[in-house]
C-alpha cells in the first residue's frame, strides 16, 4: 500500500521515523534503500556528541581521555562498485598513487598515529572509539574500509566537529564516492573548529566547501605557517561561496587586509552565496590606523551594488581588554 502512494507523502511518512526505524525500512527492499539513500539530507540521521582527528601516542594520552580502538572489519558492508572494472581501475590507480586519506594544516604530515575519533554522548568519562584508518590505502580492500565507514561518518549529525591540524582528502572522497547519487559525502553538524595554513589551503578550502555542513558555526584559527597574505585570497573563497552550507563563520587572524578584501568584495560583486554571518578576532592587539570601536553601532552599512536590495553592516567593537571583533552581517531589504 506505501508503496502505491506519491514520493512527496512517503518521505513525509519516512520523516516522522527515527534514524533506527529508517534503517528498518531500509532493509525490506530496494526501492526504499534507495529512496532513504537519496533523501538522507531531511531525514532522521544518527545524533552523535563529536567527530575529531587527532595525532598522538594513545597510550601517553591522560587518563581521563577514556578510548577504545574500532575493529575497522566490523564496520564493513558489501560495497557495490557500479562499472565494476572501471572502478576498481580507478581505485587501484590511488592505490598506486599512494593517495593518502588524510591531509594536513600543517608541516607534520599525517603518520600512523592520525586517528579519527567519535564520541557517542557528553556524559561525563564518555568512551572515544577511535578509527585507526589507513593513512595510504595499499590494496582494494583497505580502499573499502575508508569507504564504508566515512560512508558512516556521513549518515551522521555531531553537535561538535573539529578538523583542527588534519582534515579528510577531498580527492580521496571523489575517487571513493564518485558518481554515487544517493549519500550525502558532507561531515554534517551544528559547530566546526578548524585551522588553516599555507600549507594545503586549496584542498582545506574545498573540504570546507564540499564536504561540511554545519547549522550554526565554524571557528577558525590560523596556526604557524598560516600567517601570510596568501590565505587571506582563499579564506575569502570560502566566505564567497560557503553561504549554503556553513551560516557562520569566525576567524581569529592577526592581520586586517582580510577584512579590506571582503569589503571590496560586497560593494560590487555577486553575493548570492556569500556566508551571512562573519566575525573577524583581530589578534594583533594594536589600535593603530584601525577603526574606533563603537558598541551596538555599524562602522558600515553597504549597499551590494550587484543586488541592491542586499546590505552588509559591519559592526566594531572591544573584546577580552584591547582585541578588536569586526562582525559583518549581510541582509536583504523588505
């Protein structure tokens, strides 16, 4: 009988169930695990505490970091590989290539200590199972397991993600996920903290891009190399093209030339997309040939002149003693 019925009044139906319900469904047949499969984005998922990676010897961590390493094989599920041959060719090409699962913020590259670790809940000495992933999947087979479980990753929602030195290879997901129409490939949840760097910036910005999805923030900090003009370029792609899947942003910097950059920007450039929300933390500490701080008060208001019914206000005021927070807020006109 549900089956009779329209598309629109089934994921209607689909939408009252929770996530272990929809997995229920999804065994019966085909149709709805491909049905659950397409529309996972307005669908129950799995609500989980926090997804991180992280670098470091486990057993010199402190004990009150309470871990248990994943069995990866228990997480494996049969992977249907569509043009069978012609994948597995692409898939044996990264092999050989050596292309790595992980990349890095920073000049450490990833090594055999990078873990990638869940938290279930917040509860107090709540377990963090760590996945062991490979770092450079050597055969097919180590290319499924990276497959399935960020396959898992992304069926989730985390109150908390952070990709702070170390970040999923935006390569690596396309060679895995390619042509696959019915998973989401986006890490999804409410709050990101994340660094950026020279150091693989291009593909730090495009996991941002392409495979985040946040309902509130990302945080971001720029570390050691990361203090160069050359971020800025980049970091202003983001909040260029970021507005549909990332609704705020915060970056801490010590330079305002990025602040300059977005306003040039706004005055007469496409903004459809732009991220809405924007908080800028000038670290630098100094008040020379800034702006005067002014409580509650927009330093700006911008007409976008590519959308005139669009406007940027940009606020200024004093935070922890003598550090600046420029906050820009775009908004359409009634």
């Amino acid at each position: 009988m549900l089956l009779n019925l329209p598309v629109e009044v089934k994921l209607d139906i689909l939408k009252f169930l929770k996530f272990k319900q929809l997995l229920s469904v999804q065994q019966t047949n085909y149709y709805f695990y491909c049905l659950i499969r397409q529309n996972e984005g307005i669908l129950a998922c799995r609500r989980l505490h926090s997804v991180k990676t992280g670098m470091s010897d486990l057993k010199r961590c402190p004990a009150r970091f309470i871990y248990k390493i994943v069995n990866l094989k228990s997480g494996i599920f049969n992977v249907v590989l569509e043009d069978s041959f012609l994948k597995r060719l692409i898939w044996q090409s990264a092999v050989d290539r050596r292309i790595p699962v992980y990349l890095s913020t920073c000049d450490t590259p990833p090594t055999q200590k990078l873990f990638t670790s869940v938290k279930l809940n917040n509860i107090r000495f709540a377990v963090n199972y760590i996945l062991k992933l490979p770092i450079n999947p050597r055969n097919i087979e180590e290319m499924k397991i990276v497959r399935c479980w960020l396959e898992k990753l992304f069926i989730c929602y985390f109150d908390h993600v952070e990709f702070f030195r170390y970040f999923f290879n935006p390569e690596m997901i396309k060679i895995l996920f390619d042509n696959e129409k019915y998973i989401p490939t986006q890490i999804r949840g409410v709050r990101c903290v994340s660094c950026f760097s020279n150091h693989n910036i291009n593909n730090s910005v495009k996991f941002h891009l392409d495979h985040l999805f946040l309902t509130d923030y990302v945080s971001i900090s720029f570390e050691e190399l990361g203090k160069k003009e050359k971020c800025n370029k980049h970091l202003l792609e983001l909040l260029i093209n970021g507005g549909k899947n990332i609704p705020q942003v915060t970056i801490r910097t010590e330079k305002q030339t990025l602040l300059d950059l977005i306003i040039k920007h706004i005055e007469t450039n496409d903004c459809s997309n732009f991220i809405s929300n924007i908080k800028i933390v000038d670290r630098s500490k100094s008040l020379n040939g800034q702006h005067t701080p002014i409580k509650g008060k927009p330093i700006y208001i911008i007409r976008n002149t590519f959308n005139p019914e669009m406007i940027f206000k940009i606020y200024c005021e004093m935070h922890w003693g003598n550090i600046l927070v420029y906050t820009i807020k775009g908004e359409i006109l009634p």
